[in-house]
C-alpha cells in the first residue's frame, strides 16, 4: 500500500468501526508503526478540516473515532430525533467529579469527601461504563481502586484528564449521558 492511501484506508476503518478504536489495533490492522499510524491520523484530520467536511477526527485518550463536527448537530438530531438521553443525577456527578479528580480513588475515599454513601453512584457509572475498577489498593482490606473510562473522556469530548477544568470549579449540576 502507498503511504499516501494510509489516510483513506484509515478514514474507512474508523467509519466501519463506529466507535473509538484504539491505536495499536490500527497500527496492526495497517501493518504500519505507531508513528506512521499518528501521521496518517493527523493527515486524515487535516483533509477533513481543509475539505469543510462534516466529519472530524476525535481523540479519546489512546483512541481514536470518526464524529460529526458539533456544529451539525441540530441537522443530525432533525434528522434522527434522539430519544431523550437519560441524565445523571447531582450525586452521580459528584461521584464521577471525585473519581476523575483523585483516581485512583477508593469507595472509602469517595465517601469521605461526599459525606455520604456512594453503593449507587458508582453502581450506575460502572454500569454505564464511566468508571472502571483498576486494581486494589494495598492497604488493609484492599479495597478496590476506581478510575475513568475512555468512554468518560469521549462523553464529556476530552481528550485526556488534562483537559478537565482546575478542580476549584463547581461540578454541573446535571449532565446528559
């Protein structure tokens, strides 16, 4: 394959896939490095963003996705009408503001800083595949260790923890997911 038809096959990959793949599986799916995987990546990007396409390539920590620009989606919604998506409550969002702040971050220590229990929250990001359980901390009981998922990070359309806001600012009150 020429390295100049890198771009579209890729493009073709991430339209079938549909959801974030991660890049060592395209660096093997293409029989090419990393590196030319990241070239072919950011010369995907750039033809859609110089051809005022509708798509766009997104980041998602060690993934990457085909998604529509932001800026189209009264037109996709028009179209599709979404059923309305459920939202998280004010306790799960300071869950999930905790988990992504302090991870890796214990029950007991999520607890702590909420004041009350948390069985539910964490319940209900775990099964909407926010959070992640990662381990046991090493201390007595070993209690298990939470942190964020790649899917918290393309909800919230960030490409890595650095992008959260600084920790002194208010968690949102509700968030649809």
């Amino acid at each position: 394959m020429e390295m100049s038809e890198v771009p579209g096959i890729l493009e073709a990959l991430l339209f079938v896939a549909g959801e974030p793949v991660p890049i060592p599986d395209l660096c093997e799916a293409l029989l090419l490095t990393r590196i030319e995987v990241e070239a072919a990546i950011d010369a995907l990007s750039d033809q859609l963003l110089l051809d005022k396409r509708g798509l766009r390539v997104k980041r998602h920590g060690d993934s990457v996705q085909l998604s529509t620009k932001p800026e189209y989606a009264p037109y996709i919604e028009k179209l599709l009408q979404p059923v309305k998506r459920q939202s998280l409550s004010q306790a799960v969002m300071e869950t999930l503001s905790i988990v992504a702040y302090r991870q890796p971050v214990t029950r007991g220590e999520i607890e702590a800083v909420r004041g009350v229990k948390c069985d539910y929250s964490i319940q209900m990001l775990l099964n909407r595949g926010l959070i992640r359980e990662a381990g046991q901390r090493e201390t007595v009981g070993r209690p298990t260790l939470f942190v964020t998922t790649d899917a918290f990070l393309q909800h919230f359309d960030l490409e890595s923890l650095a992008d959260l806001p600084p920790e002194k600012q208010e968690p949102a009150e509700e968030q649809e997911i």
